[in-house]
C-alpha cells in the first residue's frame, strides 16, 4: 500500500502545527517515561544487591523454624562440611557458614545489647560489604584469636576504639553461661544505624568454643553473581540437604520479604503515574485525528463516491496515526535515551535525597542506565493506545452516506 | 470596561460550544488530568503525613531537649542537668503545657527464654499520652496507670521474640551512674501493636519514679519532649524552650532528630509541584492544539470582526476566555470527582499484603489519603496560570490577522 502511505503522509502535513503539536505531546510522553522507567529499573536493582550485600545473602540454609524462631539451639549441623559440599557442586565460592547470638557487651565504662556474630574472616569479604566498611583498624583475620570487629556507633556509645577491650555475656547453645573477652580489632561504618550500633563480628572458631555450637552454626549464606540465577542455585543446594535432618533453604524474598515489598509498592505508585500520562497522551490523539477526520468528510464524501471502500479510508486515517505515532516513538525513545543516558553519567540528584536514599541502601546520587526495556517499553505503550484512540475515528467513517457527505458544511 | 469583557466572554462562551466534540473531548482530557494531580497527590499527601506524625509521635514530639552529649553517649550518664522538679515548673511557667519528661536509657529485657537490647522509656502515663503512640496503640492488658506504676508494657513483636506472655514476668537490666549493673523485675502489665515491628522490638515503658528508683537516679530525667500546634513550624517552640534551658542542653526540632522524615516532608512539597507541572504539561499539548484548531477554522469570521471594529485586544481576550473556561469547567469537574473518588477511601487503603514493604518506608500498611486545600489550590492555580501562558501565543497571533487577508483566506 505504498499509495496509502503516502497519502497518509501528506494528510499529516496539510496541518504542520496541528501535527507538530501532537508530535510533541507523544515524545515528551515519550521522553518522560524512557526516563523514570531506566531511573526505577536501576534503583531496583541497586536497592537488592545492596541490602542483601550487607549480611543477608542471596540464599541461606537455616534450620526449619529459625527464620520466625531465632533461637540458640535451632543449628544446621556440621556447618562447615556442608557450606564446602555446597562450594564443591555448585562451583560457587561465596559460600560460608554463620553463628549469632544475643550478648551483653561490656567496655571499661558502658554496656550495651548487642547481636554477636560468628564468622569465618577470609570468607566474608567477598559475600558480605561489612569488611570493606571498616574505617578504622581491620577486618578480621584467619589468625584472629579473640578479635572482636563493631559497628561506628556502639564503639562511640561503648566509648572505646581500636586496641580497647570488651567482654560480653550471653547463653550458649546448652543453655549454659557463655563469657569471653575480646580485642577491638576494627570498628565499620555502614550508615546504616541498625547496623553501626547492632552488629559485632567474631571468628566463627571463636564464637564456636565460647558458645558451645560443637561445629554447627545457625546459616549457611550463599551470595550468587546475577539475581535472576537465584532459582537455579536454590534447586542445586536444596538436593545437597542431608535427608531426615530438619533443614531448610530460604531465596532472600523469604528472608527479607520488606524489600520486594517496598519494590512493589513502588511499582505500583509508578503504573498510575504512567498510565495517567498515557491516558493523556491518548486524548490529545484522540483530538487530533477526530478533527481532522471531521474536516475532511467532504473529501472522504467524494472518495467512496468515487469507490473507495471505506475500509480503505479508514486504513489511511489508520496509517496518518501510525505514522504519527511511530514519529513519535522515534523522537521520545532518542530524546529519552540521550536525556537518560546524559544523567547516567553526570548523575542525577534532587534535594532531599541523600536523607531518603540512605534509609533503602541507595546512594545520594544515581546514574540511570538505558536499557532495551527502558527505552522502549514506554512508548511502545503509548504507541499503541495512540493507534487505539484513532481507531474510532478510522472507524466512523463506515458510518458515513457519500451524497451527504458531500454537501457537508 | 465591564461591558467590553460582558461581550467578550459571551462569545468565548459561545465559541466553545460550537464544536461540542471538540471541547468535549478537551474537557474530558482536563478532567482526567486535574483528577489525577490531585488524587495521587492526596494519597502521597496522607501517607507522609500519617509517616511524620509516626515519626513525631514516637517519640521526640515536635522539640526536644537533653543534654548536649546524649545522642553521642545517651546514657545514663547524660541526664539533663535540671531536676524533673524544677523542668515541669519552668515549662508550665512559660505557658508550655503539652510536654513529657522521660527517662531514656539502653536496657536489657530477659525472660525465662530469650533476652533482647532494647531502649527503656519511664514515662508519666498522664503527661505522655498527649505526646505519643502509646496510648493509642494499646492492644492487650492496660496502660501505665502512673509514675509509681511497677508494671511494664511491651511491644507485641517483643513478645514474641522472647516467648513470654502478657502478666508474665521479666527481668530489665541497665546501668547505673557508677556504672554498676541495676536490674529489676517487672510484670508485663500492657502489650502495644504499631504495625511498626521496629518499634515493638526496641522500646519498652515504665512508671517514671520505678524507672529513676531502680537506676538511684533521684528526681532526673533523660529528655524532655515538647508538643507545638504545628509540625510544620515549629522555629518559635524551639527558642521558647531553647531559653528555658542551660547552655549545655540541646533543644533539637523533630527534623534534626529525624531527618529521614525532615527530608521526606520537604521531598513530598518537591514532588507534588513537579507532579502537577508534568500532567499541566503533558495536558498543554492538547489544550493548545485545540485552541490553534479554533482559530485556524474561525479565521475568516475573525478577519470580519476585526473589519467591523472589533480592538485586535478583543480577538485576543476572547480566545484567552474560552481556554480560561475550557479549563475552570475541567477543575471544577476534575477537584469534585477527585473528592468523590477520595471520600469512598477515608477509612483506608489496605494494602497490608505489602506491609513489610511499607515498613522499610516507614509507612504503615494502610493508606490514608488526605485532601488538603493547600493542594488543591496549588494545582487550580498552577492550571490557570499555566494555561493562561500557553494559550497566549495563538491568541495573540489571531489578534493581529489583517481583517482584509483573513476574511479572503480560502483554505
């Protein structure tokens, strides 16, 4: 139907302003949501691998009540052989076993709750972003006897720093009293003040004699390279589980379920936000191709007086919206893309959100990167309810007489 | 001049209805988009809302005052310098009657199963209610009945976390100022339920005077919360109370304190203009396409009335109306189905299958939207005024049509 194009074509500029500004309302759609869909798809995906960085993991290997239970003596027996098979079959290295339980720890002059974990020290600087948070002293080390590493703010509420004594107290895994002292090897500042002032980190063999774990431990933590290999890997270590004993594999949806959460709640606020545009969108199309549809209805009078079919009328007006559309497609996803991909690298900020971004383990500046699905997923939408809203004027014309049509005003 | 403008906007008025279609579908397309300001920005509007009284009310009130170390050490060792006395009296002198004095101090809760860190709070049940969730969130058993209470009342996630029940005992462990350890028992009189698992899990309460007997800290206190009218300004409060206080006390407003929610108030302001300007934006496209359309067909009629006498300011005033009124009728209808659409929603949106979601937001589980007139005002203002701009420039090309070219114009 070349002829039908380019009639099509020439009817979309027999009105260049008309047709400009209606360009313009489908790019800067366009444009808008090439933009906020590469900002949220990369905020996503930052927002997991941060939070499940900092001590979650991507997969654990838990006794079967300890996610809602959190007690001492709900182990994953010989933590250690199991965490290496895993490492064997999986061809994972990032695999490693943890201990934690709830200690009274003491300095010269304060004491404060807090939750104590074992760990195995050259394991966790590849899984884990605690190590490469510790600003003052150092991580952990294999020779590490009685080290002890804190978080920024329980060192300052303790009033202690690197070299400084502590003792803590808790239960062991017996029920019996659990007590040892320890050097301040390193002190980490995370910004996250659950963290700061929450956490303290053992060697795992440490925390193994203190508590009495007897070679078990409460996790086995598993990070992977790419999310979405996550399935893939749960299957692989849930048939390493030893039968008959009482363990579970946990993806890091059951073990932070908040974080999906909150993404879906975003989602959701965003869906709205886009629909509104593209409802709007539609309406400035819908204006258009109805006038000009309207205006016409003499031509089109003699057209199917001529013999045109009106199916063949309506393919045209069907094509102008088309071309329109796919003008503006082209001009939004460029346009977009360069917009986008400007802020990818200068950075894109606004005031207030360092405060903000902090509290979901995002950085105060991000640098939204185009992808495929960024890039078009937006205005093919639009697209398509471009070529909707011209639908019912295209249609219409079945509706009309040719000889009144002709002595329209 | 009214008779000029009489004139004026009855042909604007007039000129609209001409091409019901046409204004139809424009108004439809000013309605939806007005709809959708201010809905969406009712509903962001309410839940930060709901988020900063949370945050307010659990627990530093709107200004807070305690010694200038304590939030690097808050200790016992950073009570406030004035006796709990002699702060009621100086407070109520300065005609400040909405505060609590609290002990503040980091404890260890231990039942016969489990212990946990947690913050200790002794509070007078009668002066705190005004300030804070506790109260309100009462779920099981009773409130704190007095400062002498030796009851204590948890949150229900603690409960759980320890694996006790409700008139079961516990143990509470702190420091005192020699640095020894000071404990006591107490019964679980009272169980709270925020939807907030962070504030369950962390803050217990108590009776002021069993609190400061067991810590042998005589009549001190950790800090005193104050309670404004208005947590948007609260400026004045902070000097009121700033002055009241010795040099080595810190009086802080609630967005120092908590600058998540500081920055999130002044973010929401953000983001509702900029949410306005875009839908105005994304409208405008098609409310000045119609606009141009109407002159284009109206371009011989126009050239008539300019040979006839009519002032260019006229054509141009007459245009400027009819966007006027295309857009005051697309406000009305669009604020008052916004209000429909909103009252329906008052008792909340539930949308507890994404709590845990809203937890790390801060927010609770159940959306309340909030109409404000603030809001509304702000997105009829920014309508019109955007409008009246946007439709300048075609009005002001047909003002200046020559009258014997326009009305030979043939296409």
């Amino acid at each position: 139907m070349p002829l039908g194009i380019t009639l099509a074509w020439r009817n979309l500029w027999r009105h260049p302003r008309r047709t400009w500004l209606t360009l313009g309302a489908i790019a800067f759609s366009n444009v808008l949501l090439v933009f906020m869909i590469s900002l949220q798809v990369g905020m996503y995906g930052l927002m997991i691998e941060n939070s499940l960085k900092a001590l979650t993991g991507h997969i654990q290997v838990q006794a079967r009540n300890f996610i809602d239970d959190r007690k001492m003596r709900q182990v994953v027996p010989d933590a250690r052989g199991l965490a290496e098979r895993i490492r064997g079959e999986t061809g994972l290295a990032t695999v490693t076993p943890r201990t934690e339980a709830f200690a009274l720890v003491s300095s010269a002059e304060r004491s404060y709750g807090v939750q104590l974990l074992g760990v195995v020290p050259e394991n966790e600087p590849a899984i884990s972003s605690l190590p490469g948070l510790v600003d003052e002293g150092r991580w952990l080390e294999a020779g590490d006897g009685a080290g002890i590493v804190i978080g920024s703010v329980l060192a300052r509420n303790l009033r202690v720093s690197t070299g400084d004594e502590l003792t803590f107290i808790g239960s062991a895994r017996d029920g019996s009293f659990a007590a040892a002292v320890a050097e301040v090897v390193g002190i980490f500042d995370s910004g996250i003040t659950e963290l700061d002032r929450g956490i303290a980190a053992i060697p795992l063999d440490f925390f193994d004699e203190t508590f009495a774990m007897r070679g078990a431990a409460h996790r086995i933590v598993v990070t992977v390279p790419e999310l979405d290999t996550v399935p893939g890997y749960m299957d692989d270590v849930q048939a390493l589980l030893p039968p008959g004993e009482e363990l579970v594999v946990h993806d890091w949806n059951a073990l932070q379920p908040g974080l999906r959460q909150a993404i879906q709640a975003d989602i959701g606020s965003a869906f709205f936000m886009y629909a509104v545009l593209v409802v709007l969108v539609a309406f400035s199309v819908l204006n258009t191709q109805l006038m000009s549809v309207l205006e016409r209805t003499r031509e089109f009078g003699i057209n199917l007086a001529l013999g045109i079919s009106p199916g063949r009328l309506g393919r045209i007006v069907m094509l102008e919206a088309g071309i329109m559309g796919l003008l503006g497609l082209g001009a939004g996803a460029l346009l977009g893309g360069l917009l986008t991909a400007w802020l990818g690298v200068r950075g894109f900020t606004y005031p207030g959100m360092e405060e903000l971004a902090a509290s979901f383990n995002l950085p105060g500046r991000m640098y939204p990167q185009v992808t495929l699905l960024s890039l078009f997923s937006g205005p093919l939408v639009v697209f398509l309810f471009t070529l909707l809203a011209s639908a019912w004027p295209a249609l219409r014309l079945h509706l009309l007489e040719p000889v009144e049509a002709m002595r329209a005003a | 001049m009214t008779g000029f403008l009489a004139i004026v906007t009855r042909l604007a008025w007039r000129n609209l209805w001409r091409n019901h279609r046409r204004t139809l579908i424009t108004l439809c397309a000013v309605t939806v988009g007005v709809w959708a300001m201010i809905f969406m920005t009712a509903l962001m509007r309410g839940m930060v809302n709901d988020m900063i009284r949370d945050g307010i009310e659990s627990l530093p009130g709107h200004v807070q005052a305690h010694h200038e170390d304590f939030r690097f050490d808050p200790s016992v060792a950073s009570l406030l310098p004035l006796t709990d006395a002699e702060i009621e009296a100086r407070l109520v002198e300065a005609g400040i009657d909405r505060f609590s004095n609290r002990v503040n101090v980091p404890a260890v809760v231990s039942s016969e199963r489990a212990s946990r860190g947690v913050t200790l709070y002794g509070i007078d049940p009668a002066r705190d209610r005004q300030l804070s969730f506790l109260a309100g969130a009462l779920a099981d058993g009773r409130g704190l009945e007095g400062e002498d209470d030796d009851g204590i009342v948890v949150g229900r996630k603690l409960l759980e976390t320890l694996d006790t029940d409700l008139g079961k005992r516990i143990v509470v462990m702190s420091q005192d100022p020699e640095n020894d350890i000071a404990d006591r028992g107490f019964r679980i009189v009272g169980v709270f339920d925020t939807g907030l698992e962070a504030h369950e899990e962390s803050m217990v309460f108590a009776g002021k005077r069993t609190v400061q007997g067991m810590l042998g800290i005589d009549d001190r206190v950790s800090e005193v919360a104050v309670l404004g009218d208005d947590f948007r300004n609260v400026t004045p409060l902070v000097e009121r109370v700033r002055t009241l206080f010795p040099e080595n006390v810190e009086v802080l407003p609630w967005q120092e304190l908590d600058p998540y929610i500081g920055a999130m108030l002044g973010v929401m302001d953000g983001f509702v203009l900029v949410w306005i300007v875009v839908i105005f934006l994304a409208m405008s496209f098609g409310l000045v396409n119609t606009l141009v359309m109407a002159v284009f067909e109206r371009v011989r009629e126009i050239g008539l009335m300019l040979a006839l006498g009519m002032r260019p300011a006229g054509i141009l005033w007459q245009l400027v109306i009819e966007s006027l009124i295309l857009l005051a009728i697309g406000l009305g209808l669009g604020t008052g189905l916004a209000w429909l659409t909103i009252q329906p929603l008052e008792d909340g949106i539930d949308i507890s299958a994404l709590a845990a979601g809203m937890e790390m937001f801060g927010a609770s589980p159940v959306l309340y939207p909030e109409l404000t007139p603030g809001d509304v005002l702000l997105a009829n203002v920014v309508v019109l005024l955007l409008g009246f701009l946007a439709s300048l420039s075609p009005a002001i090309r047909a003002s200046r049509y020559q009258p014997v070219e326009a009305i030979t114009r043939i296409d």
